[in-house]
C-alpha cells in the first residue's frame, strides 16, 4: 500500500466505520428475525468479521468485535451475543453524544479510579475530589458503573467524615476493576481488603446461597466454560438462567479485565440488572473470579 492510499484509509476510517456498524446492526437483526441462529449464520458472522478487520482498533469496532470474539471462544450461547452486539450497535447509533462524550467520560472515570488507587492509599482530598467530579458528570446517570460509583461515594462524604474503615471499602471497590501494575501496591491493596465484603455494591467476598436460587452468567469467562459453571451451579441446587429477570438471584459478571470497560460485553446485563435493583429487586452482582473461589471451596 502506497503512502496516499494509506492516508486514505486514515481520512475515511470513520466513514468506513459507521458503514460497517450499520451492515452489523442490520446483519444482527436478518439473522436473529427468526428467533433461530444456526452454523451457517454465525459462519456469515464470522466471515463478515475478516472483512473489516481493518477497522479492528478503532471504537466501538474494537469492543464488537471483541464480544464476537469472545463468543466464538468461549461458546456463548449464540442468541445471546446476537443481543448483546445488537445492545452496542444501538448504542453507537442512537446517540453519537453517547459515543464521543459518555465513552470518554466513563473511560475517564475508569482513570480517576485507578489514579486513586495507584499509591495504594486513598486521602480525603482525594475522596471529596472524586465525589465533586461525580455530580459534575449526572449526565453519566444509569451507566454502570457511575450509578454505584457516585452511591458509595456520596454515602462515605454524607458526614464529612472519612474513616479508614471507608477508605478500605473504596479500595476493595475499586480494585474489581482496577488493574494496578505495580506487583507491590496491587499485593498491599489484596493484603488491606481480604475478606471485606462490600453490601449492596458488586460484592467482594459474598455469602451465596444455592438451593433454589437463580444465576446468570454474563461475559465470556476467564476460568473453564460457562457449561462447565452451570452444571457446577445446578449441582449444588442452584438454578442458571441465560436472561436477567425478577426472578434472578444472582448476575456473575465475567472477564472483569476486559478492556473495553465502558462498553463491555456484558454491559447489556449489567445495566438490566441495575435497573431492577431501582425497582427494589435484590439481584447480588459477583464477579467471576470470586464465584469461582466459592465453588470451589464448597468441592473441595
């Protein structure tokens, strides 16, 4: 490729872009009309990925094609990832303020996260700071994970008092989905928050009871297959469940170390479930890797 023809695919990338997200959108729909997806359908969905794979570092391309990906590996039931990248494609097209300014904002938030949390040490400038920046940003309401972020904060700052037992339960927040580089600092923050339980938030270290209880798994899992944790669940007399419902007991978020986090791929599930818990259902968010632990404690 020549030096004019590379620079062409550089002016019209975003062109291409929206182009190709709108095939997807309509792609998705033809191939879900029926309620039915079978081999061949997702072979075209496959093959349709090799086409734009050129496009494949620039947003939301990245994030869809990740939830292909991921659903192709993992073996997410069809139906599902036909929802979930039905779910992106609305969002990128029915907003474009969504896209540009929610997108940067939430990826911003994701950063004053980890800022926080980068020494291993939270201050109280550091909390009321955050706290401002949240209710600068309401615009971000309804968006995981802002909704929980900005209720936990506004509850510790409620009395102008920040003790160290509130620092621990940020820090124990925030390092489900903050990945720290430095050995060190991530060791100190494991160290200072195990076995801290956060209530009402995605739950650290949670009591889950089985019988009779309902689980949904969302996002393509890091430890085995989502078959293989199911019949983990219905062996110990839970039920799983493939769609979010009032009925849900439990959401198990996977891959929480996917880095599209603002639009990750089980962002559709996530967001129903938020939704219900407003309603005054109780649906208890884990994530996968906690879960895991807990099955496997209860084999062994």
């Amino acid at each position: 490729m020549n030096q004019t023809d590379h620079q062409l695919l550089i002016v019209t990338s975003k062109a291409r872009s929206d182009k190709a997200i709108n095939e997807l959108k309509g792609l998705l729909e033809g191939i879900n009309l029926d309620n039915v997806v079978n081999d061949s359908e997702v072979n075209e969905l496959i093959l349709w990925c090799d086409k734009h794979r050129e496009l494949i570092d620039r947003n939301p391309f990245n994030e869809l094609m990740y939830v292909i990906r991921q659903a192709i590996i993992e073996n997410i039931p069809t139906v599902e990832a036909i929802e979930d990248l039905f779910y992106l494609c609305q969002k990128y097209e029915g907003d474009s303020y969504y896209y540009k300014a929610v997108t940067a904002d939430l990826q911003t938030l994701h950063g004053l996260c980890h800022g926080i949390l980068s020494d291993g040490v939270i201050t109280d400038d550091e909390v009321f700071n955050l706290y401002d920046w949240l209710n600068k940003n309401q615009h971000l309401n309804t968006y995981y994970p802002y909704d929980e972020i900005r209720s936990l904060v506004s509850s510790i700052v409620r009395d102008k008092i920040i003790t160290e037992e509130e620092k621990l339960v940020l820090k124990a927040y925030f390092k489900q989905f903050v990945n720290i580089v430095d050995p060190s600092i991530k060791q100190k923050v494991e160290d200072e928050t195990k076995g801290l339980t956060i209530m009402e938030y995605c739950t650290s270290d949670p009591e889950v009871v089985f019988e009779g209880k309902t689980f949904c798994i969302t996002g393509a899992l890091k430890r085995g297959k989502r078959e293989e944790l199911q019949s983990d669940i219905s062996k110990l007399g839970g039920i799983p469940v493939n769609n979010i419902s009032k009925k849900t007991d439990y959401l198990i978020v996977a891959d929480n170390g996917n880095p599209a986090w603002a639009f990750s791929c089980y962002g559709r599930k996530i967001e129903q479930a938020i939704n219900l818990r407003k309603q005054g259902h109780v649906i208890t968010l884990i994530h996968e890797f906690d879960f895991c632990d807990i099955i496997d404690d209860l084999n062994n």
